[in-house]
C-alpha cells in the first residue's frame, strides 16, 4: 500500500521534470538564436557607401559578405534547430503512446476489479467471505484482504486520474513543440529570402567591380603596401615587448637564486656555530667535510610568475573574450589568405581581421592587461596591450582613452575607430602569442 503510494508520487515528480526539461531545452534555442538575430539585425544599420569608385565598391562588398555570411550562419541554426525540435517531438510522441498504453491498461484492471467488487457487493457476502475461514488467522488474512483490496481499488482509480492528467500534460507540451517548430520554419524561410536578396545584390556590385579589373588590382596594391608597413611596425614592437618580459623574468630568476644563495649562507653558519659550541664544551662531533656546492645556474625563463599566471587565464577564456568593438559590427575581413570570391585574381592576406562599426564606435580591450605601446601610422593611433605573452592589437584609432603603461580590464575604452570620408569605421584587430599569429576569430565570442 505504502509502496504504491509512494510509485505514485514519484511517478508525478518525474512528470513535471520531464516536461521541465522539454520547455527548458526550445527556451535555450530560443535564447540562443534571439542573440544572433539581434547581431543581424543590428549589423544591418551599418550602411553601404553610395560612392561609385573602387575602394568604396570594395568596401560595400566586404560590408554585404560579411552580412550574408552571417545570415547563413543564422539559416543553419535555424536548421539545427529545426531537427532539434523533430527529434523532440518524435520522443515527446513515443512518451504519449507509452501513457495512452498504460491508460489502457490500468482501466482494464480497474474495469476487472470493479465487476468483481460489484459481484461481491453486499456486507453479507463480505461478512460470508470473512468468517467462512477455517480458523482465527484466515480470519484476519481475509479481513486485511478485503480492505486492502478496496484500498488497492481506489488508488487504481487515482491513478487512471493521474495518468489522464500526465496525457492532457504531453499532448499540450507535444502541441506546443509542434507550433514552435512550425514558427522556427516560417522564419527560416524568411531568412532564406532575405538571403537571396543580398546575395542578388551582391552579384550585382561584383559584376560591376569585375568592369574595374585594373583599379580593383591598384586598389589592393596599395592596401597591401599599408598593411607591410602596418605589421612591420608591430613586429618590431612585439620584439621588444618579449625583450622586456624575458629581462623580467631574468630579474626575477636572479632575486629568487639569491635569496635561496643567502638562505644556505645563513644555515650553513648557524651550522658552523653549533658545531664550534660543541667542541667548546668538549663534544665529539666530528664529521667528514662536505665537498662545496657549486652556485646553480640561472636558468633562463621568457615568463615571470605574474606574466604566467595572466597568460593561463587568457588561454582558459578562449573562444570567449568579448569582441574589440561597441555597438553592432560586422566582420568584412577574415584572418589568413584566402580569394575574393567572383573577383579574378584578388587575393587578400590579413594578418588579423577587420571589423566594421557605426561612426563612433570604440576599441575595447578584449581581456585584462597592460597597455605596452601605443605608436602611430598614417595619421592613426594603433595600441598593443599584453596579456602576459599574448599581446592584443588594435589599429585604426582617430583618438586613444589610455596611455602606456595603464592597466585594463576586459571591455576597457583604448579609444575612438577612425570614421572615413564614405562613413566606414573599421578596427583591424590582431592577437599574437609572443610572434605567433593566431587567428583572432577562434579566441572571440559571438
């Protein structure tokens, strides 16, 4: 009796976690696809030139690539989604048939038990049943029966209840899966008409830049010159930078083998007084003189511990640091070589990437550090802050917030991205390890 109590209650736990779980899981989809539509959407304020000449062209096709790739990358969550959604119907279905068979069941057991109460309803008959035992502990046996069994008859009838109410409960959460399905596909196929759109337009800036085939290639020439000298720059700067952190750690290696060197000094005559104490009074202690210790050398470090220690951190944090740029932004540059597609021989090499903002827009450091140089090129202010021996690089900046020397956190303000005459304010982002190029969009979170 107990036991069957008990199997009920948690068979009406585990109801509500299950149906929990199913409203939790479409609220994370939703979640997640609610924080790259608004991406989308707010990159979609950032508009193209309507200048006619190759740079501005140029610039409005990196602007619209950067646009699509997003929204394929939006259509194929949806996607993912979508199946998500199907495969949790297909099991919230298998659910509702195992309740409708078990429904099924319990009525005929509780349609027997009832015919058989209704055979033997009368307290006569009971009464007959109870005392027609052979002796005083069939009696009882026959009693416990008797009201255990109408007992066992009215939870049959609670439960047949609460599984009624379990198959309303799954046919609702079925229902309602079913229609957020059904929404997440209305709205993958308004995407996949937008995308079509953007695309068009982009066939169409790409068939009228294919007409400028010499100053597309002038245009990438010069593009190219800047960013040599650009990088050039920071390489030097990075050098000096792993110059510096190496000499720290040096300094640091020395103060630690001096301070061991002076506290074997300092054991070694407290040893040589006690012993000279003992002999004073007469005490045998002689012992075999142990040859002299050569000092260790210095081991050669690159790191010292504070550097190391923020080096680990920025490591554990990849793939989330936030991203170098406030308000919406679009990625019109992507890291490596790689062709511009349906252009003939354009062929671009970023040493990081390129990341479009409104006019005003602001760098932000993407993790805690140090500002170690902040150098000028072409008129613009360029920052690089370590992060032990990771070093950040932002470029591009009409105006810098921080000086060298000065601390950040993660989001700090550097400064202001430079706002060109078509209206275009694009940071170009680095990250290095020590001379190590990495590609900056495996380390930044969407």
């Amino acid at each position: 009796m107990k036991r069957l109590l008990l199997l009920l209650v948690m068979s009406c736990s585990l109801l509500g976690t299950l149906q929990a779980q199913s409203t939790r899981k479409i609220r994370e989809l939703e979640t997640k696809r609610k924080e790259l539509h608004q991406q989308i959407a707010e990159s979609e304020t950032l508009l193209q030139s309507t200048k006619k000449d190759v740079k501005s062209q140029l610039e409005n096709l990196a602007l619209l690539t950067g646009q699509i790739e997003e929204r394929r990358k939006y259509i194929n969550i949806i996607e993912s989604d979508v199946n998500s959604l199907s495969g949790e119907i297909t099991a919230l279905q298998k659910q509702l048939g195992a309740l409708q068979r078990d429904l099924a069941d319990k009525k005929k057991k509780y349609e027997s038990s009832v015919r058989y109460m209704y055979r033997n309803k009368t307290i006569q008959e009971k009464l007959m049943f109870i005392f027609s035992a052979d002796n005083l502990s069939q009696i009882y046996r026959r009693l416990r029966y008797v009201r255990e069994y109408a007992d066992y008859q009215r939870l049959q009838g609670m439960e047949i209840e609460r599984k009624q109410k379990q198959i309303r409960a799954k046919k609702q959460e079925l229902e309602q899966t079913k229609k957020a399905k059904e929404a997440l596909l209305k709205q993958g196929e308004a995407e996949k008409q937008k995308l079509e759109s953007q695309e068009k337009e982009r066939r169409t800036l790409v068939a009228n830049l294919q007409k400028k085939q010499k100053g597309i290639q002038s245009e990438i020439s010069k593009k190219k010159r800047s960013a040599q000298q650009l990088n050039a720059q920071i390489d030097r700067l990075i050098e000096i930078e792993i110059e510096k952190a190496r000499k720290r750690a040096e300094e640091e290696a020395r103060k630690k083998a001096a301070a061991e060197a002076a506290a074997r000094k300092a054991a070694e005559a407290k040893k040589a007084e006690s012993e000279k104490k003992s002999t004073a009074t007469g005490t045998n202690t002689a012992t075999k003189a142990e040859p002299a210790k050569k000092a260790a050398p210095v081991e050669k470090f690159t790191l010292n511990n504070d550097d190391r220690q923020l080096s680990g951190t920025f490591e554990r944090n990849r793939g989330v640091l936030p991203m170098p740029i406030t308000g919406p932004y679009v990625i019109v540059s992507h890291y490596g070589q790689y062709a511009v597609e349906g252009l003939r021989n354009v062929k671009l090499d970023n040493k990081g990437i390129d990341i479009k903002g409104k006019p005003g827009a602001k760098a932000r450091a993407v993790f805690d550090g140090e500002v170690s140089a902040i150098f000028q090129y072409n008129g613009l202010n360029n920052i690089l802050v370590r992060h032990g021996n990771y070093i950040s690089v932002y470029c591009n900046l009409s105006d810098v917030s921080v000086k060298k020397g000065s601390k950040v956190t993660a989001r700090t303000v550097l400064g202001t991205i430079h706002t060109d005459s078509s209206g275009n304010a694009v940071l170009h982002f680095q990250l290095r390890k020590e001379t190590t190029r990495l590609n900056p969009e495996l380390w930044l979170g969407k």
